[in-house]
C-alpha cells in the first residue's frame, strides 16, 4: 500500500475538468476507500487547489512522478492524454481505471460496469480498465439486467444527450446560448432565425439553444458517428455478444445534464411488461419510474445529480412479443462517467486493501 | 361551383389556432384555386376579422350555415369538435378535409398524403378525408419514397417533437419556460432543480425547458401513447401494409416549431446508402440534406417555415443490409399539418375545377 493508512493511494488525473469535478464530488462522499489522494491535471491548471473529502488538494502538473507509489489512478482526461499517460501510470504501479475511448476496444484492455460484469476488472493484462462512453452508460445497467433474463439480440437506439457529455465548453455553450434566446418570442418559427442570434457554437456543430442537433462525437465510417459505433463496438463487449445487432442514432439535445436514451430491444425469449419492470425495479443501478397512468416517467431535469440509472416507458411491442420498448435516463456525468470510474477503481482498491 | 369565379368556395373552421393561421398563409401563396373563402371558429373567435390573400375577411362562428355553398371545408380542430361538425358539413354537401385524430382510422375514410396515395382521396363514402398525425406527417413523405423502392417491413421510431406540436399553449408554455430558466447557470445540475423555476407546465406533463418529455398525445393501452400507436396505425393505412411492425417512443424537446425523427427502417430488399440519398434526393416533397464529412444534416431550427421533409443521417447497417438508419425533420404546422390539409384539398378542388 502507498499510505500509511494501510489504505491504497489514489491519483486522479484530469482533476480540473467537468468529469474531475464531478469525481472529487463522489470521492468526497466515500471515506474509507483510500488513504492518499493525489491530483494532476494539465499545466495550465497546476498549483490550484481543489476541495476533497473536507481538504483542500493542490493540483500538480500531469508527471510521471505523480504515480510513483499510488496503487490506483483514475483519468478524466481527453483521449490522446489518456493514450499518452495511462501506460506510463500503469508502468509505474498503479492500476489505471481509464473514462475516455483511448483503451475501450483494445482487447487486451477490460471495459467495466460494475453492475454488469464486475469479474472483468480482474485481468488487466496491460494494468489498464477501460469505462465506456456516457451514451453506452445511459443505458447499459438496465440493458444488462434484461440481457440476464430475456437474452439480448438486436438493439435499435435513438439518443437524447445533454450538452455537458461534450465538457465544460458543451455547458458554458448551452448557457450562453440559452441567455441569448431567453424567452424570444420572435425565434422560432422561420427557418435559420436561431442560427442567426445563437452566437458561438462552441463544441457543436450547429446551435443547440431551441433546437436539436443530430450529431455527437467524430466522424466514423458509412456516415456513422462515434458515439454510435461506440454504442455498438461497447454493448458488444461488455455484453459478450460480438453478433450483436445495434443501429444507434445519436442527437445533442438543450439539456444541461443528463443522457435519454428511447432504446427498441429485442430478445431471444418471449418478454413481458410487468416482469420487465421488475426485473428493472430490483436491478442494483437501477431505478423504476413507470406509470402512464399518473404520466409518471423520466426525464432528465429529475435525474440530474444522482447516480442510477431510471428507466420508464416499458412497453411490450404489440408486433413482436420479444421486444421491449423503452425510455432511459441518467446523469451522464455521474454513472455515465465519474461515478463509473469510481465503482470501477473501488473494486480494484477493495482487491488491494487487507 | 360555389362562387361566380367559377372556382370552388372553401370553408376553414379553426381559422384562429396555430394550425389555422399557418394554414391562412399558405392559402395567401395559392391565388387561383379557391373563390370564396369562409372562416370559421369558436363562439370566443367569432367576429374577429383575418388576414387572407391580402384581404380581411370575418370569421363567424361554427354554424351549419356556413357550409352551405361550401364545395370544400379544411377543418384544423380539437377532435371532438370535428367529430361533430365534419359530418354537418358533409351532409351539406363540403368534401371535408379534416387533419384531427377523429376520422383517421375509420374504415371508410380514406388517409391522405397527396405525395403517397394521392389516388385515396377519391373515394370518400362518408364525405371526409383525414389526414395523419403530424409525428407520422414528419416522416411519412420519405419513408414512402424508401418503400417504394425497396418495400418497407419494419419501422423503429424515435421522436423529437416540438412544442407547437400541442398547439398555441404548448407554444406559449415553452417560450414563458425559456423566459424563466434564461442562462440561469445555477439550473441544469441538480435533480428538480428545473422543476422549481418553469412556472406553469402547460399541456406537458414535465418541464420542456432544458429537458425533454417522453411523452405526446394522450394515453393508450399497455403504455403506449396515442401519438406512438397513431404512428403505427396511420403508417399501416397509408402505406396498405397491415402488418407492418412499428414501434415508436415519442418525446417532447423545448423547440417551437419542427418534427425530428430517428428512423430504423428495415426493408424486403438490400438496400444502399448512396442508391437512398438519391431516392430520397430526387422525391417530390423531400430535400435531402446530408454530408458528414461538412457535418451538413437538417435540424428542426433550419426546417422551421420551410414546406418539405428534410433528410439526413442516411447510413446502411453493418449488422443488417436491408435496414436504413435517418434522421428526418419537418415542420409540424406545415406539412405537419396545416400543408398536408391545403394540399389534399387543392386533389379534390382540382378534379371539381372544370
């Protein structure tokens, strides 16, 4: 152990950022996980100090000293730094739990959700766990609990996903947007009237303030983005069903925070509502919020800020009696990053610590 | 005819809705079609005075009196008022247009989108045709165009409906929404946090502002909502196939104006990605918008006022040669509605023009 705690030593790069904050947040509610806590971040962010578990931490500048002795390292950071230092963390000792692409379809590299295939964090023969994308987190847990009873055979996937999955500029764009329309009545009904009071696009590209953008990550082949052959390359491995049928299609909506998912899942056994939102009610990770009656359901303004996943709108397709229609929400900064990368490393540290 | 032009006499009821006014100016494009034109609307409306073809004209109250004469009548009005008046005008001898929930799935009225079965609008034994709802009216023109070619099977639906869809309430309720939250950059982190600063919700069933709602329409058996199983319906009825497998999930987004929609549209035939652009590029009603490489793709706020239904997104599965994922947008109160009626009503005062 590198504490004197006898508790492992954490170090958390890519502390300054909108996932950093979000895991210092998580950190700080858990106690008795690590000794030492350490945090890096880019240059530029170096010599602040950052509150964790009631104390304020100065920020060093990403070295390869800062994980000298740390048992564990989580990285918050974007993918070409995660390339770049997670090998030199893992040379150094420490157990990397790495959020961005840079490992996930590596398959010498495990990519872990906790509540759907725990074992896999085991064996990390590169000292590197992969955690997937926030639009696979946003729907993986409840997917996987009704992979465990019906078997998983296609899934057809339509996003709704919040401006901060594109960071802290994703926010202040969205924000800065949303000051300029505010509540103009003039907006709204001409085509390109928006695009012409908007101002920055930031991140996106096209204005995000009263509107809908068709399009998150990069450029992947066949006109798919990246987030959609995420969704299909992470279910298929962490599922371990490389036959699997997933057609994803991937939009920005004007949401601070939190991911929807409205997910068409077909199964090899017969489904059934009911049972499917138990299934969903009992699954840890999970929770049921379904009620057509009293239009009870998630959304993302009530799901923001916490950790499960919440699922609602369970249907069972008239057409076919395997599928299963429903509608998915989570904090894409909580499970679908922070909060995973911290499940993730808990149960490397619970494996550490005597 | 009714009119000493010579041309047909039309009657509007619901001139004064969100549907009526758009419906008001599209009639101001299209000079030569009609002679008489009679408005129509509630008892609260009557005696008010609006703007047609450069002309003012009065809107009376719904009477029986007012179809007289009448050779075709567009109704754009709550359900349950066209379930009343459309019969009283066809008994007066008007062929009604009506684009309400009342008629569409009566055996004996035909559904109609001039672009792909115009040949329905015929035979009308009752003396009504309706007209689709406008989720379906978002997606229906291209996905026509698709089956024609390649013989459509299956259609997974995923919706971003904007708040017009619910009418001038639903309009007014987003912009006092937006007013409120403005780039209140305290909002959007929490849980509920929205919840306690929107006001009034309006016709939604959640906060629209910085959130999405899944949920549209009214409620149906086993979950389902009126609008999801509309889709599915109407689709069926248009298209002739009975049993066409459609699942959608439809959900609200704080846009004003302009239906988007995730498609996954599984065919009898391969199909190919630059073989649909072209269908979809070269059918009347639908522009094609699609270019990742500049990121070119349709969204509701570049839609909004225009006629078509702009598609996007085009992309062939990996996974399954005869499916199509896209991403379409239209605005609801154009071809979503108000265009859908105008021009179903031009086939019928086209075939009485002598």
């Amino acid at each position: 152990m590198g504490s004197a705690s006898g508790l492992p030593t954490l170090a958390v790069a890519g502390a300054t950022g909108a996932v950093g904050a979000v895991l210092l947040d998580l950190l700080s509610t858990r106690r008795d996980v690590y000794g030492e806590i350490r945090l890096a971040a880019s240059e530029r962010s170096a010599g602040r100090t950052l509150q964790v578990r009631g104390e304020r931490v100065p920020v060093s500048a990403l070295t390869p000293e800062v994980f000298d002795g740390a048992d564990v390292a989580m990285f918050a950071v974007p993918d070409a730094v995660a390339a770049h230092w997670a090998p030199i963390a893992a040379a150094r000792g420490a157990a990397v739990v790495d959020g961005s692409r840079a490992f996930r379809t590596r398959p010498d590299v495990p990519l872990v959700v906790p509540e759907v295939n725990p074992e896999r964090v085991r064996d990390r023969p590169r000292g590197v766990v992969a955690g997937p994308g926030c639009a696979t987190l946003s729907m993986i847990v409840a997917i996987g609990a009704l992979h465990r009873r019906y078997r998983l055979k296609e899934l057809v996937i339509a996003s709704y996903q919040a401006a901060s999955g594109a960071g802290r500029s994703g926010i202040d764009t969205l924000y800065a947007q949303l000051e300029k329309v505010g509540g103009d009545r003039a907006l709204g009904n001409r085509a390109g009237d928006i695009r012409g009071v908007v101002g920055e696009l930031g991140p996106f590209p096209a204005p995000l303030a009263m509107n809908v953008v068709p399009w998150t990550g990069t450029h992947a082949d066949g006109g798919w983005t990246s987030d959609e052959t995420g969704l299909r390359d992470e279910t298929r491995k962490i599922l371990e069903l490389p036959g699997l049928k997933v057609a994803a299609t991937c939009v920005r909506v004007p949401v601070i925070t939190g991911h929807s998912m409205a997910v068409h899942a077909v199964f090899e056994e017969r489904t059934g509502r009911r049972e499917a939102q138990d299934i969903l009610a009992r699954s840890p990770g999970v929770v049921l919020c379904d009620n057509p009656e009293t239009r009870e359901f998630p959304t993302p303004s009530d799901v923001a800020g916490t950790d499960p996943t919440w699922a609602g709108r369970v249907r069972c397709s008239p057409d076919d009696p395997n599928a299963l229609d429903l509608f998915l929400c989570g904090d894409n900064l909580r499970k679908g990053a922070a909060l995973n990368t911290v499940q993730t490393a808990e149960l490397i540290a619970a494996a550490l610590t005597p």
